[in-house]
C-alpha cells in the first residue's frame, strides 16, 4: 500500500485490513475535579513537573476565582513525581486560597511528594491531611 504521493504510510493496516491508530503521547498529569462539601478537590495522576504546572495552575485558578472563601484540596495519591515548577504551582495555590480566607489542603500524598515535603520543610507550612475534614476558617 503507498500514499497518494507513493511513499509508505506510517502505520500500514495489518494483514486483516484494519488501520491502526497513529501513535499519540499520554498526558504525563491527569486532573480531575469534583466537589465534596465545601471543598474543591483536584485529584492529581502523574508527573507534576515544569511541562505540567501550567494545567494545575489553570485547575486551581477556578476555584480561587470563583469560592469565596477558597477552599481545596489536592489529591495526591496517585501523584509519582513533583519537581520544585510542581512544588512552587501548590505555593501559589496555597498563598492565593490564604489570601482569600481560605484554605489549600494536601491529601494523602505519594511516598516520593511526603519525602520532598519533608526536605524542603513544606510538611511543616502546608497542611497534610489523610481525609477531608470540615474547613477550618
């Protein structure tokens, strides 16, 4: 089989006829959010490096601009890798929730995320909790 230009296509059809799809990269974050009480949960699936800050950046600034006041919680659960663009996203969301009267929680961190917190003394400044609990302000 050859293309309208003669060349090979890039992914022939296998021998039963069907094309198969072009390859696509995965998103290295995935962000889901939903609402639980008063909270503002985004649950973070992935890498959160300097390629994916802007998306949590851009998930957090919902819910800043639009509670009042703020309240959220990220799910990090199944957060595998956060590099100091990923660490300094959740300073800006914390400082911002703050600012309003709100609040900006970490849930259930990954082994790797609670030993970068622990290093960089952020465990001590941000709140990490294993579950949602009514906000405190």
């Amino acid at each position: 089989m050859t293309t309208p230009s003669g060349a090979a296509p890039l992914n022939p059809p296998p021998a039963g006829g069907r094309a198969r799809r072009p390859w696509q990269p995965q998103p290295l974050l995935t962000i889901t959010s939903g609402r639980h009480g008063q909270w503002y949960t985004l649950i973070l699936n992935g890498e959160l490096d300097v390629a994916s800050a802007p998306d949590l950046q851009s998930a957090l600034d919902h819910p800043l601009a639009t509670m009042a006041p703020p309240y959220v919680a990220l799910d990090l659960a199944a957060l595998s890798f956060c590099d100091s663009s990923g660490l300094n996203t959740i300073l800006r969301g914390w400082r911002g929730a703050a600012r309003e009267g709100g609040e900006l929680i970490l849930l259930r961190p990954h082994a790797r995320v609670t030993a970068l917190l622990r290093l960089t003394g952020l465990d001590q400044r941000l709140t990490v909790a294993p579950h949602l609990n009514e906000p405190s302000g």
